[in-house]
C-alpha cells in the first residue's frame, strides 16, 4: 500500500517490523474517515482501542461501527429515508463551507413519500464531490441497513486500497441500489 506523504501520520501505528496491522489500518481508517480531524480520529481510536480489550478483535469493523456511529460514520434502517437524510447530514455539518441541496425539503413529508435510499445517497455524493468529499456505503452486518462514511475525495484510492485490506465491502454513494 502507498502513502501519499501528505500524511506521516498514518504510519504512527505500524508495528515494529514495519509491517500493517489491523489496528493500524484501523488508524488509518479513522483518519480517512475524519477528513482534517485527527483529533477526533485519535478519540475514536483510543475507544476502539478499549473496544477490543473489552470485546475481542474478531471483528474490528463492527467496533469501529461503534465507536463513529452519528460522528464520522452511520448505520441506519434503509426503510427510514428520514434518518438516513439526518445521518447524512449529522455527517456534513463538521464542515461549514458543504451544504446538501436535497432538491426538496427533507423535514416534508411528502419528500419521503417519493425518494428512497438509493436516490438519497445518489443526491448526497452529488452534492458533496462538488465540495470535494466522497459518500460511501460499506456493507453492514444486516441487509435492511444503510451504513457508509465520507472521505476526502483526494483519499478514493486509499480508501478503496483499505476497505480491500480489511475485508469491507465498499462502494461509491451513485452505486447504492
């Protein structure tokens, strides 16, 4: 895997041997999916950090899942296109400059009534690879769930690269069907 050398920081959790763990990648994950925020990366991390002592590392992206939930990532029901649009924009509102035209208003009922997920997650990477982010949606544990993250879009290829490495199936927010 190549680093870009914009972020020495990815390397900080390599094991002695210089080869990737799990948990480094995790870190890197962390760091993906908190665009400019390695504060937050590090707050998470230490939680999943304390997540695997407690639980176990057999699966760390269901931990991960955990400790971003409504901060850096979501996992919601994909019959709720409400909460969907509302995890979504939990998700953009840690930027100021990124705003979502949903091309209706998202509080109307009748918005509901006539999108589906697939439609808001095709609306949403629109909008915000505009801005330069990218919307993912990764496989959750359940079928009838929506889950994903946004990423810089300058980091699709690394992200593309980790989800292989970690075993996430993972695909661009235009391809939910």
């Amino acid at each position: 895997m190549s680093y870009d050398d914009d972020y020495p920081e990815e390397r900080e959790y390599d094991d002695e041997e210089g080869e990737d763990t799990v948990e480094s990648q995790v870190w890197q994950l962390l760091l993906l999916i908190n665009p400019g925020d390695e504060e937050n990366a590090l707050r998470q991390f230490t939680v999943y950090r304390a997540e695997i002592e407690d639980q176990g590392d057999e699966d760390p992206i269901r931990i991960v899942a955990q400790v971003t939930d409504w901060q850096s990532s979501f996992e919601v029901d994909a019959d709720d296109t409400r909460t969907l649009v509302d995890a979504i924009m939990e998700l953009v509102s840690r930027w100021s400059d990124v705003t979502i035209d949903w091309d209706g208003d998202p509080s109307d009922d009748e918005f509901h009534e006539d999108i589906d997920g697939p439609e808001i997650f095709s609306r949403a990477f629109d909008q915000l690879n505009q801005y330069g982010y990218t919307l993912w949606a990764r496989e959750a544990e359940e079928d009838d769930v929506y889950a994903g993250w946004i990423t810089s879009s300058r980091d699709d290829e690394h992200m593309r690269q980790l989800a292989a490495t970690l075993g996430i199936n993972l695909r661009l927010g235009s391809q939910v069907t």
